[in-house]
C-alpha cells in the first residue's frame, strides 16, 4: 500500500505504528515541499498539500502554527483536520513552518553557531518569515492575494508583519485568528503568570549560560511518549491528562488516538526568546517588540521602552475566535485586540465552555464547532472577491 497519508508525511521520524488504523484512515493526499529562503538566511520549509483525484478550484489558504508547535498540528486529527476541511472542500492549501520549528532548522549559512541560529522571538517570524512565504505562494499560485489562518503565536506573527510591513494588507483577502496571543495580559494559566513575574532573572540566566533553544531535536516529552503513552488505557489516560495541563486542551476533546501523535510531534522546537517575548507582553500589558532593557533599548529602538506595534496599519478584514477555557488567551485580551482591529468583523466565542487552547488544533469537536465557521468565512470573501472583480 503506498504511504499517501498526509500525516505519515508530517510524522517526522515516528515509526508508522504510532498510527492507528481505526483512527487514521487512508487519505489521496499528496504533499508536496518547498524550501523558502528568508531575507536574514533562514531556511524554511513549506508544505503544500493536495488531493490526487481533486484539482483545488478555491481560493489559496496559508496556515500557520502556534509557539513551540508545527504544521502537523493543523493534520493532526486525520479526516476531521482543518487541513482535510480545506481541502475537501477544494481550498489550495499551504502549511508554513517558522524557523526553529521541525522542518525549519537549516540557514544558508551552514557554519552559523547554535547561538546565533536561535537569536530570534516572534517578531523576526513575523517580520522575516510570514512574508517569505507568502511572497513564495503568491508567485508560485498566480494570485494576488490569500486567505491566513493562523492559531494562537500564528496569529502574533501575523500583525507584526501588517504593522511593519502594511503592504502585505493587499496580499492577504481574509484572516482568522485562532485564540490569537496577542495581548496577553489577562492570562489565567497559574504557571504562566509565575514565569512572566520572573521573565528578567530567567532572561539573564538564559543568556549567561547560552541556554537560547527549548526541546530541541529528540526532547525528553517525546521520548516519554514512545515509552508510556501508547501500551494501555491507564497510561494513556494519565499521558492524556498531563497534555492537557501543559498545552491548554480539554481532555473529553481529545481522542484517544490523537494522544501519542500530540506527544510525539509535540512540544515542538523554539527559542527562549518566543517564550521571553509572551511574558513581556503578559507584564506590559502591551503589543510591542522586544524589551533588552533599557541600556541596549535606546541603541535598538531610540527609547528606553520597546515601540509598541502599530496595528492601525491592519486593514485586513479579521475574525477571531476565542474559547472560554483557553488558559493562555482570554477573551478579554481578544476583546483588546479586537478593539484595535478597523477590520474586525467578528469575535467568535467557541460555544462549548470546556474548549482550551489546543482544541482549536487537537479537538475532535473542532470542526463543527470552529471549522466550518472559517470555512464559510473563506467562502464568503472569496465570493465578494470575485464579484469585484466582474464590476
């Protein structure tokens, strides 16, 4: 049998009986992929995915990631996946990988030092990568513009990239965010609050020791993964509900199958700076760019606090989803962002009260409940789209 699923191609290193039959169903997928070269040298990988026996006739569709994620999250629920939505429903659809993530670890410079590699937060993902790749699928697909979707950091990158760069604005028809960290600081995850209070001794160790990447390669979650989480219903209800403290989902969203996928393919690789970048936020209140403290602030930026992002420079018509349960975006904080937005359209309250934060990627609820939204909100634009363009 030939090995066309789309998330055996996602799975990185796993061996196939991490997949289990009754869940993950053979799929006609094809993935094609693509190195795209940032502007600063970083080497990333884009996935393009599509049906065999179906020629995408819809609007072109980018994805991207959250924080210490990758693609295979948008893949991960096999058949009910946002990706399988989409492209079901014969969307063209692209996958972005940032830099640091899995399939994102090379830079033209192949003598460039670790320390060097992961100097990076989200904004350079966002003023350096998110461009890169849609520069390349525009020029690749022939059209003008795309829909973005992005979860949780995805969309972070997003506005970083129209505030400084608010020509992208024309290149993009719709974006829906998807619990978009954004403004942060009404965070209800205990844990994160205690690192953010402490995010400038821990920013000083970090640098002291050189410490810049987190769970990079073959990390000690995955290991436990393959160890613990795939031999018996006890282990896997335990693995089940440590995932969901961690990254914020809601345990009865979660199939049993998914488990040791989640685990394998996750937490994915990241620089501290990501991380240190959040808690900024969380402690400022703010949407600005890195704080390096006030001495090298004044070198970088002219001030001693960082510039906050200027998101009136966001003309993009916007939808954002939210969930009441998300530990590390709350609705007040998409409140916020909304309020900056002059293209906001809507903030979408996920109806079930037990949805988290990774259920907008792991939820076996997910597409009733926020999938087919996105889907009809694509559908819409593209359909004002070609209206215009018959006027």
């Amino acid at each position: 049998m030939k090995r066309n699923f789309l998330l055996i191609k996602l799975q990185l290193k796993c061996d196939t009986n991490w997949f289990d039959a009754r869940f993950l169903e053979p799929m006609n997928y094809t993935l094609d992929e693509f190195d795209v070269v940032t502007e600063d040298g970083y080497i990333l990988q884009l996935f393009h995915v599509k049906r065999l026996d179906l020629v995408p006739e819809g609007p072109v569709v980018y994805l991207q990631h959250g924080l210490m994620s990758s693609s295979a999250d948008f893949c991960i629920t096999g058949n009910r996946s946002l990706v399988a939505t989409l492209v079901e429903s014969g969307m063209d659809v692209w996958l972005g990988n940032n830099r640091g993530s899995f399939y994102s670890t090379k830079h033209v410079n192949s003598s460039v030092n670790p320390h060097t590699f992961w100097k990076f937060s989200w904004h350079e993902i966002g003023l350096y990568d998110i461009p890169a790749f849609i520069n390349f699928i525009l020029n690749y697909t022939g059209q003008p513009s795309l829909h973005y979707i992005g979860h949780s950091q995805g969309s972070t990158v997003f506005f970083v990239m129209t505030s400084l760069l608010p020509e992208f604005n024309k290149k993009v028809e719709s974006m829906q965010g998807l619990a978009p960290a954004v403004f942060m600081s009404h965070v209800k995850s205990p844990f994160i609050r205690v690192l953010a209070r402490f995010v400038n001794l821990l920013s000083l160790t970090w640098r002291t020791l050189h410490l810049d990447e987190v769970l990079a390669g073959d990390s000690l979650f995955n290991r436990i993964a393959k160890m613990l989480c795939q031999s018996n219903d006890l282990s896997l209800e335990i693995c089940s509900n440590i995932m969901c403290i961690v990254g914020g989902c809601n345990i009865e969203q979660i199939s049993e199958p998914v488990v040791p996928l989640v685990l394998k393919l996750s937490p994915a690789p990241a620089s501290v700076y990501q991380i240190f970048h959040f808690a900024q936020e969380i402690n400022s209140g703010r949407f600005c760019r890195y704080d390096f403290g006030k001495k090298t602030n004044l070198v970088r930026y002219g001030k001693s606090q960082p510039p906050s992002y200027d998101l009136d420079n966001v003309k993009v018509p916007v939808t954002l989803y939210t969930a009441v349960s998300d530990l590390f975006v709350s609705l007040e904080d998409v409140e916020i962002l909304g309020s900056y937005l002059v293209g906001l359209e809507e903030i979408v309250v996920v109806p079930d009260k037990k949805f988290g934060h990774m259920d907008f990627c792991w939820g076996e609820k997910a597409r009733d409940l926020v999938y087919e939204s996105i889907l009809e909100t694509i559908l819409r634009h593209a359909d004002k789209e070609n209206l215009d363009s018959k006027l």
